[in-house]
C-alpha cells in the first residue's frame, strides 16, 4: 500500500476530529474522501501532508512510519481549496517553486513548467501575473504546482469547490483522464458526490470524524450502508422499517424487499426510480406537492394521506402529474435497499 | 516551526539586549543606588516623596497623553490619505513628512521657538506667543511623531483589501459604518502600536521640553539629564530611571494585553493597487486639509531653519562648517557628516537583524508566554532614558572581554538599540497577518522552514521590511541623548556637532548649527526618498 493510516486520530480541544480512521491508497488508485463539512475530511489530508500532527495512530507513507518527518520531507502533495497560489509569483514562478525546492536547475524548471502547463491546458502562461487569472485557471495552476515535483502521492482538498458547474464537469473528466495517463496516484476529498463519483476508483464516505462506508462508487451508490450514507448521498425515501422474509412492515405499507436483505428492525430506502406512480384508486394515495424538473426526469414530491413521511419519485418528463393532483403509489422491489 | 528553533532565532536578540541594554542599565542604577556595597532603596521614598519630583511626573505623564491624542487627530487622516488617495509627489511627501522624526530633538526646539517664540514668526504677524504655554511642546510632539502615525498605521491601511469595505456597504453599512466596523478593527493593532510609539516617544521627550519648557515645564527625562550632569546627583537620577523604567513597563504590559488578540490574519493586497484619484467634494477636501496641515505644521519649521542657515552672505555659515579652526572640534564640523552615515549604516544593519530575528521567531500565533513576553520587552529600549544607556555604556562596557570604549561600534551599537523595537513592530503585523496556508502550501512543495520563510514570508513582508531598515537609519542618525556621551570629540555626529554649536555663544556657531541642521534634514531625505524608490520598484516581484 503507498498510503495507509491506522487509528488515525486528531483531537480539537475534546471533540475528535478524526476519530481512529483506518484507510488505506494503492498506488495509481484514486480514492475520494466524501462528507459533509466538518466531518473531519480535510484534518484527514493535513495529517497525511504533515501539516497535522496525529494524537493517536499512524500514518505510513510506503510502509514507512511517517510520525517525525516534515511536511516538506514527505513528497506528497496537497492542492489546497482555495489554491494558495503564491501571490508575489507570476504563474512560471508557482508551478516551478517545488522544482526550485528540489534543486532543479533553471533550464529543467522551464522545460517542466511548459510541458505542465500544457498538460493542464495554459500553454505559454508562464509569465502572467496570478492576480489577473479567472477561478478556473488558478485551479489548474494549482494543479500544475502540486503535480510538478511528481509527489508519489497528490491530495487535492475540494479541487473544484469554488468553480461554476459547467466547468466542474468538464474539469472532473480530465482530472481523471489526466491522473489515469500519469499513473498517479490521489487521494483527493470533496463534499459533492457527483465530483466523487466522476473522478474516484474508490469513494469513502466520512462522518463525524470516521469512515461510514468504503467502496467503488457503484457499491455506494447502490447499497449505502446506513440511512446517514444514504441521505448523504441525496436521498431522502428513508423510513424505519420491520423486516421479515420478502416483505418490510413501513410507515408507507408492507412493502416488498430482495430476498436476501438483513431482518429484523432497520432503515429501508426506497430510490425515487421504484416509486411508481399509477392510478389514484391503487397503492398508497398520494397528494402531489412539488415538481422539480431534473433533465433528464421529473423528481415528484408526495404526502401520502394517511400521513406517512414525504415520497420523492422519479417520473419520465411527460407521465409527470400537476401539483396537488393525487395519485397512487406502488413500490419496485429491485429499487429498495434495506440499510444495516 | 518547533520551541527549538524558535528558542534559537530569539538567542540572538536576548544576548544583545542582555549585554548592550540589561547590562549597562542595571550598571549605573547600581552606581547611584549602591553605597559601599549596601544597595540603599530607602532613597527610592525619599526622592519621591519630593513634591517637586511628583510635578514632574505629573506633569510627564498629562503631556504625553495630550501630545498622543493630538498626534493621532491630526495624523490618521494624513494616513488615510497617503493610504488610499493618489495624488502628484505622494512619494516625495512621504518622506518630506518622515524628516522631522530624524531631526535632534534641539534643533527642532529651536526651529519652534523661531517660530512661535519672542520675536518669531507668529509674533511678527499676530502677536502671538505659544512658547510660554504648553501649546508649543505638544505642537512640536505632534511635528515629530506625525511620520509614525502615517507610516505605521498608513502602511498597513494601504495594504487591506478594499472590497472588505465594499461587502459591508452592499450589507447596508454606511461609508462610516463600514470604515468604523470593517477597516478600523483592522487598523487597530497599527493605531495601537503608532500610539504606543507616540506615547513613549512623548513620555521621554527631552529636548524638546528643555528647549521650549522653559523653567516651568519639565519631563523625567530632562529631569534624568540635570541630575546626571548638572548637579551630578547620581543617585536621584537612578531613582528617576528606575521611575521612568517602571512607568514604561507598565504601559507596555497593558499594551501587549490589549493588543495582542486583535491582530488577526488579514487579507493583504498590493498597495499599488488599493490607492484612487481624489473622487467627491469630500475626499479632495479632506487632501487639501491634510496638504494645508503638512504646510503649516511641518513645513514651515523646516523652512524657518533653512532660512535662519542662509542668513550670511554667501552662504557664510556653510563656508565656515569646512574650517577646522572653528574651535568647536577636533575636526571640520562638515566630518560630522560622513561620521553619522557610518554610524547610521552599521546601526541599521544591526537592528534590521536583530529585529528580524526576533519578529520571525515572535510572528507565530502559537508562540508561547515566554515568547510573548519578550515581545513587550523588546519595546524598553524606547521608554529608557537614552541619557542612562548613553552614560551605562561609557561606565559597563569599559572592561575586557567587553572593553569597547574604543572601539566605534559602540555608537551604532547604541543607536541600533532604539532602532530594533521600530523594525519588530512595523514587522510585527505584517508577518502575523501572512496566511498561514500559504506557509503550508509551500511545506507540503518541499520547502524547509527557513526557505518557507525565505520565499513566503521575506517577499510578502519585504515591504514592512524596507519601512523598519528606512526607520531604523533614521532615528539612528537623529539619536542624540546616547550618541551624545559616546561619540568621540575627533568624531561626532550630526546632532551631537549641532548641540555643540548651539551650546556655544555667537551668530557664527547659531548660523553653523542651522546650516549643518539644514545638511542633516537633506541627508534623510535623500535616504528616505531613496528608500520609496526601491520599495516601488521593487514589489511585486522577487
């Protein structure tokens, strides 16, 4: 493993911020720390760059205890949120300073930066001062700063937090492009799942300060682990549930689960695509509150009359019903996951 | 950076403040207060139970108070506009207002009793006469200390971001609302510290009040200097130093509790760029305000020295600074010149690195107590009697391994002594206010500490740097009250050959003192007008 933290903790005053983490990065992964703000994600990367020291546990950089080594002596590296662009340097002067602190003569620093600068699509900005460059080119200064000094490892704290949506898309397709034809190997955080699911091999979802759930993004798409993962991830179809066999006792009605869920009491989640609207006489009856066009469907908010909680379901643009029309609902098994 | 490393910048500072402050202070308030071995402390009740000496506290302290309110009310819209105003000559005022500061405390007493004074400049027209009233001494505080206000606190107003003001006028902050709620908590560690300066600067005043104080006004520190070499009473004048110690101590503890939690890091920008033309009614009034204050205040002084120096056909008085048989010297009163730019030099390059040590190794915000601490300690130098250092260095430092009355790095020595708290404290703020991420982003690309602070830090603060080196030189070449005691007859300085001149009787020496005034007033500009070249040149890029 490249990278491998173990009982990672960090302490704030009393509150832990990072709370015994166990993770673990293989080299050319891309892994992607996803959580809501606060839940102790961007505390995860200092202590891995060395700009946090551990209270407990240990972080380990190919097998090597990293516990007494500097920030500067780890050959990582960390583009920050807010890129922390030099501001006394011309664009040249940021993405060549890991160069310098190499040792790289002049002539190799220049060669590097043009080839970077190319390689994140600002040919010939060498000499353009910071100051005059738009969000979107300083985040890839500040990649090209990060990526210069080949880290063996590359962290990227909410790469593209502060850029417009259009862009993002398009950025987070040639991050992973770009990561894939160097090989290298990140470990990159970020509060926007859809950001995560772009760009990561691996997504980790963090809570609190601990690991909630770890795996590809598909698995965490499709099987969250608890109603916190769940909700996280944008969906809000989550009710208690009592398990037995096929089907689960809901606020919503006996509704039918896959054969081999967990029993007993636990959180059920129905994906809006399993709620299916049919005609009022059938299923739960449901008064239509809210659409919200989404592209490529409509989401349709419910309250079900016998006073269940609220229902979002995915409905194609034209089967959509109107606001405070009332409708049946039925559920789709192969779309409902009972949580742990 | 670790307690180790830190611990190892500030070695520096606490040996040369140990030996060349501590030290030679510590030796002479032995001298006045030890009487065969026995240190005799009932004198400190004695003396202070004087009626005469409570005056002079007194009177010491109300001065200084009203000298620092009256400096701060007249000063801080001349920052604000050298701040954010452009305007034609803006660097060449700057430094024609930092002369003053530089100029011996003698001749700018003389320079105000020619003006306000018998037969001055504002009797001739008026009739007026302020040398017999307190008014004279505060107006010339406020001719001296003008140059802090606005460099220190100007040169961090030109640095904040003026969009902070702006977000708080799109909330619905008036344009007052916004100054007093955005840009002057901002502000207030530079107004703290300006006023911090004035004070002591005022509290210790000396040639100034004996000059137009006259028999009625008297400050510690003049009271220091007759006791010590007038009636020769070393003991009152320990008592008094450890007073004026004391008093300066106190200040600066309620000083550094007050302030310290208020600087908070800032977003810092260009200066080049926060500065506008004069836009409204009210803001080209307000320029023309401060360029009449300017006029009045600060140049005309100056102007009645040159033109009391050209009184003589011919130039006369600047003919007679080349003779050496004035009678006056050893040598040429013109040497002196040439003497107090080596003194000055060696002097700023001391405290600059003396100061910068400390500042970088103070700069932190998890800096300990102990640290902290020798923050405020770094600030004694200004509130002791320059009259004591000047007078401890001739009685401690005259002993191997440290005998070094012969040697001319005792002048500089001396002068960088009053120049380092200037370099820690225009320094101070503005390493404080650099983010820290940035210090970070530079680690995490591999840069050690001491490059971190050498390629994050020095850039950003080399600004900072400049002013602190600009201030340095100049109160070295305008110390009087040590540089005075120390210098050797074959080799004064400036000031010292002005007193001399003035101490002696005649038209001759009085035209000599004005003109070589005149020489010293010219000498600082050039450096200062110098120091604003480099420092527009040069930002931006490393």
């Amino acid at each position: 493993m490249l990278l491998s933290l173990q009982g990672a903790t960090v302490r704030f005053g009393g509150r832990a911020v990072l709370d015994a983490v166990d993770l673990a990065v293989a080299e050319h992964e891309i892994v992607c720390v996803l959580g809501p703000s606060g839940s102790g994600k961007s505390t995860l990367l200092r202590a891995v760059a060395g700009l946090q020291p551990l209270d407990a546990g240990r972080v380990a950089l190919d097998g090597r205890d990293q516990a007494g080594v500097p920030a500067h002596r780890r050959g990582v590296g960390l583009m920050f949120q807010d890129h922390q662009l030099f501001p006394q340097r011309d664009v040249g002067g940021n993405v060549a300073f890991g160069l310098r602190m190499r040792g790289a003569d002049k002539k190799e620093q220049g060669v590097e930066v043009r080839e970077l600068l190319e390689l994140v699509g600002l040919p010939g900005a060498a000499r353009r001062a910071v100051a005059g460059l738009s969000g979107g080119e300083q985040q890839r200064v500040a990649l090209a700063r990060a990526l210069a000094p080949r880290p063996r490892l590359l962290m990227l704290d909410e790469p593209l937090g502060q850029l417009d949506r259009s862009l993002r898309e398009r950025l987070v397709v040639e991050l992973r492009e770009l990561f894939g034809r160097l090989g290298t190997t990140v470990l990159a955080v970020t509060h926007d799942q859809g950001e995560a699911f772009a760009l990561a091999d691996r997504v980790v979802v963090m809570r609190d300060g601990r690991i909630a759930q770890s795996g590809t993004p598909l698995e965490v798409w499709q099987r969250p682990v608890d109603e916190f993962v769940a909700r996280f991830l944008g969906f809000d179809n989550v009710v208690p549930a009592t398990v037995a066999g096929a089907a689960a006792v809901t606020p919503w009605g006996k509704l039918p689960v896959p054969e081999d869920a967990p029993q007993g009491t636990r959180s059920l989640l129905v994906r809006p695509a399993g709620v299916r609207l049919v005609a009022a006489a059938e299923g739960l009856r449901c008064t239509v509150t809210a659409r919200t066009f989404k592209g490529t469907h409509v989401a349709v908010h419910l309250r079900p009359e016998d006073g269940g909680p609220r229902l979002e379901a995915a409905c194609a643009l034209r089967a959509a019903p109107e606001v405070g029309q009332e409708t049946g609902v039925e559920f789709d098994s192969t779309e409902i996951v009972v949580l742990g | 950076m670790g307690n180790a490393a830190r611990l190892a910048l500030l070695a520096g500072p606490v040996a040369f403040f140990a030996l060349f402050f501590a030290y030679p202070v510590a030796a002479i308030v032995a001298r006045g207060l030890k009487v065969d071995g026995v240190w005799r402390f009932g004198r400190i009740t004695d003396v202070l139970a004087q009626s005469d000496i409570r005056h002079v506290l007194w009177f010491t302290t109300c001065q200084a108070l009203a000298s620092t309110a009256l400096t701060l009310l007249i000063a801080l819209p001349a920052a604000y506009v050298f701040a954010r105003l452009d305007f034609p000559g803006k660097n060449v005022l700057r430094a024609v207002v930092t002369v003053p500061f530089v100029l011996p405390t003698v001749v700018v007493g003389t320079a105000f009793l020619a003006l306000v004074g018998r037969g001055g400049l504002l009797d001739d027209l008026w009739g007026v006469r302020l040398d017999t009233t307190v008014w004279a001494i505060l107006l010339a505080h406020v001719f001296f200390n003008y140059a802090v206000v606005v460099r220190t606190v100007g040169g961090l107003w030109s640095q904040l971001d003026p969009r902070q003001e702006e977000a708080a006028r799109m909330l619905g902050a008036s344009s007052l609302a916004a100054w007093r709620k955005v840009t002057l908590p901002a502000l207030a560690p530079a107004v703290a510290a300006a006023a911090l300066m004035v004070f002591l600067f005022t509290f210790t005043s000396f040639g100034v009040v004996q000059i137009l104080g006259g028999p009625t006004f008297s400050t510690l520190e003049v009271e220091i200097y007759r006791q010590t070499s007038e009636i020769f009473d070393l003991s009152t004048a320990a008592v008094l130093t450890l007073v004026q110690f004391a008093a300066v101590g106190v200040i600066l503890v309620v000083h550094a509790w007050t302030v310290r939690r208020r600087e908070s890091a800032l977003r810092l920008v260009d200066a080049s760029v926060t500065a506008r033309r004069p836009r409204g009614p009210g803001q080209w009034a307000l320029l023309a305000g401060v360029l009449a204050t300017i006029a009045v205040l600060l140049l005309l002084p100056l102007a009645v020295l040159v033109q009391r120096s050209l009184d003589a056909p011919g130039f006369g008085y600047y003919r007679a600074l080349t003779s050496e048989d004035g009678g006056t010297f050893l040598v040429a009163p013109i040497a002196a010149i040439g003497n107090s730019l080596q003194y000055a030099v060696a002097a700023t390059a001391i405290a600059v690195l003396i100061g910068a040590l400390a500042a970088a190794a103070l700069a932190r915000r998890d800096a300990g107590r102990l640290v902290r601490g020798f923050d405020a300690l770094l600030m004694l130098p200004l509130g002791v009697s320059a009259v004591t250092v000047g007078f401890g260095f001739l009685i401690a430092l005259d002993e191997p391994p440290l005998d070094l009355r012969q040697s001319w790095i005792l002048v500089p020595l001396a002068q960088a002594l009053v120049g380092v708290p200037f370099v820690v404290r225009t320094m101070l703020p503005v390493l404080r206010a650099v983010d820290v991420r940035l210090r970070e982003a530079a680690a995490v690309l591999g840069a050690s500490p001491f490059r971190v602070w050498r390629e994050v830090d020095l850039p950003l603060v080399r600004r900072a740097l400049l002013i602190a080196a600009g201030f340095a030189f100049a109160v070295s070449l305008g110390e009087f009250g040590a540089t005075v005691f120390i210098a050797r007859p074959d080799s004064p300085t400036l000031p010292v050959a002005v007193a001399r001149l003035l101490g002696r009787p005649g038209d001759l020496n009085y035209g000599q003192a004005m003109a070589l005034s005149t020489i010293l007033m010219v000498v600082c500009a050039v450096a200062l007008l110098v120091l604003e070249r480099l420092r527009t040149d040069r930002t931006g890029e490393f």
